[in-house]
C-alpha cells in the first residue's frame, strides 16, 4: 500500500503483544498482497490483467468486500469516488515525475477506459468482470482504512482491545488507553497562509482518515494539482483542500475522506450527514486568493477535546 502501517497497544505482558502485534502485521501484508496496485503479483494486478478482460473471474472474499463498498460509494457519489481511477492515477502519477501536464488527448484516453459501470459485480457467485482490458483498479483510497480495520480485529481477537492502527492519515482506534478518556489525535493542518490552529480528538472505537495535498502534489506554473483526482473530468483537486472524517469504522473513514474531497464541502457534507456515526471538517483554500474556509458537520464537535 506503499506507506509504513504503525501499530501502538496496551497489554499485559510482552510476549501477548509481539504475537499479537505480529498477527496484525502479518494480516496487513496478507491484505497488501491482494489489493496492492504496484504489486504486479498481486490478485487486484491479475484481475487487471487484458487477458482477463470481459471473464467473469471469482475473487477473494477481501477483494469482493472491498469492490462491493466501492462500486456503493461510487454510486452515491454519482462517481466522485471511483477505483476505476487507475488509468488517470497513472497518467498524473507520470506527469508528477516528469513535472509535466498530460495532453487533453491523454487525459481523455485515460477518462473512457474510467468509470464505475466498467466493473461488474454478480453478488450470487461472487465474480467480477472488467468490462475493456484497460480497466485498471486502484483501492489507495480505501484499502488503508481498511487494513486498519483488520489488523484491530486481529488484535481484539487475539485479546487486546486497547489498541491504536494507523498508516499516514489513517487509523483505527479500539478501547482507550489506561485511564484516558481515549487515544489523543491531532488533525493534520492545512499548508495555506492563515490556516487555523490544528484540532486535538479523543477517540475510541472508531477511525480517522485525512486526504489532503499537502505530502504529495505536482506544482506547475504556481498551480497545485492534489494527488485526489474528479473521476468525472480526469483532472486533479486544486482546492488545496484538507478533509479530516471520523467514522465507526476505517473503511468508511478513509473512503469518505476521498469522496468529501472530491464532492467539495457542500455535497460533503450532507453525504457525511447521512452517514450513521460519521463527522467530518473541511479546510479549503481555494487558489485565487479566497479566504481559508473551515467547515464542521454536526457530529464533528463530540470528540473535540475540551
Ligand atoms: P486518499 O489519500 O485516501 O484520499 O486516497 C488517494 C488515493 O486514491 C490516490 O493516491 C489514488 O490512488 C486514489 N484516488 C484518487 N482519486 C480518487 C477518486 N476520486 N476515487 C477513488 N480513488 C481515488
Ligand atoms: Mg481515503
């Protein structure tokens, strides 16, 4: 998934937190080997694979959860989440190294092999089929939240509830530390002149995901292009926006944080409204000199620290 998973637990001796801890890692590596998309081995590279293109294909129990919670969101979202990006990541991933825009034609070719309808699912036998051979998926923004997930079950099963998961901006909480109130997160700040003051979150038994452009963005001309792409147009966010989501789970957190930052805040926050459990803030500095704006969702304020 190509960040560094971190894991932080409370237990009552040394030797039950190294298998535990260990256990979790190794479900986490299980997890990368079917959904990493610069593994070429992995089950999702092979699913893309052209000569598999139009079969209906059984998959993992893992891979069809995590196509089954997509294609979902991608239909709530008329799209603005999407793991059909693949094709356009690339295209900007490229562009990223080179330090140059794409072509329209590029961006063009890259946005008719995209698009959720691409993807067939049959819930009765479990079988998934890519619609053109170019199809390419890409779960990174999702797929951490969800190793988060697993590797705190894997924890829990294993006897230890009190339990912290992260991987960059996501993570997935259990019971709180001894004596706190919960595990204590700051969310990330906003790069932009004038951004406010970072939060501080206790949080217990649910997740925390940020997306934002801050670590990985290209610049050209004084333009910042975010690593978050409109599936719909093929471009990259240039909002400068940082999206913090709190949810019951890593899954939903970190693919609702990819789907408010495409869907800007008004949009966002009524898909994090209708979402049970789930909170969301917003920091945008849109280019053209705006002003920062920060907004809340009602449930946001419940785990601020007082
Ligand atoms: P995150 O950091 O969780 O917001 O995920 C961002 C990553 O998800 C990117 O690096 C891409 O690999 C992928 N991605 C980019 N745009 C989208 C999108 N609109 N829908 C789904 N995945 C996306
Ligand atoms: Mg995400």
């Amino acid at each position: 998934m190509g960040v560094p998973f971190r894991i932080v637990l409370y237990a009552a001796d040394a030797t039950a937190a190294t298998n535990a801890a260990r256990a979790a890692f190794q479900r986490i590596a299980q997890l990368n080997a079917i959904l990493s998309d610069y593994d070429p081995d992995s089950e999702v590279s092979r699913l893309c694979h052209p000569k598999v293109a139009g079969q209906p294909t059984p998959v993992s129990p893992e891979l069809w959860f995590m196509l089954e919670r997509s294609q979902a969101l991608a239909k709530t979202t008329g799209g603005a989440f999407d793991v059909t990006v693949g094709p356009l990541v690339n295209l900007w991933r490229r562009a990223r190294r080179h330090q140059e825009l794409p072509s329209t034609n590029l961006v063009r070719e890259a946005l008719a092999h995209t698009g959720w309808r691409q993807v067939e699912l049959d819930a009765a036998t479990h079988r998934v089929t890519l619609r053109g051979p170019d199809v390419r998926l890409d779960f990174g923004a999702i797929a951490k939240g969800y190793a988060a997930d697993e590797a705190l079950r894997v924890l829990r099963e294993a006897g230890i509830p009190r339990a912290l998961v992260a991987a960059a901006g996501d993570m997935a909480v259990g019971e709180a530390p001894p004596g706190q109130p919960g595990w204590k997160v700051e969310v990330s700040v906003s790069d932009a002149t004038n951004a406010p003051p970072p939060k501080i979150l206790w949080v217990h038994h649910a997740a925390v995901a940020s997306s934002g452009d801050i670590f990985q963005r290209l610049e050209i001309a004084g333009r910042r292009y975010s690593h978050i792409l409109d599936p719909r147009t093929g471009m990259p966010l240039t909002d400068h926006s940082l999206v913090t989501v709190i949810a019951r789970d890593g899954t939903t957190a970190d693919s609702l944080s990819t789907a408010v930052s495409v869907l800007g805040p008004t949009e966002g926050l009524s898909l994090i409204e209708a979402t049970p459990g789930a909170a969301v803030r917003i920091v945008r500095a849109p280019p053209e000199g705006h002003a920062v704006e920060v907004r809340e969702s009602r449930r946001f304020r419940r785990w601020e620290a007082r």
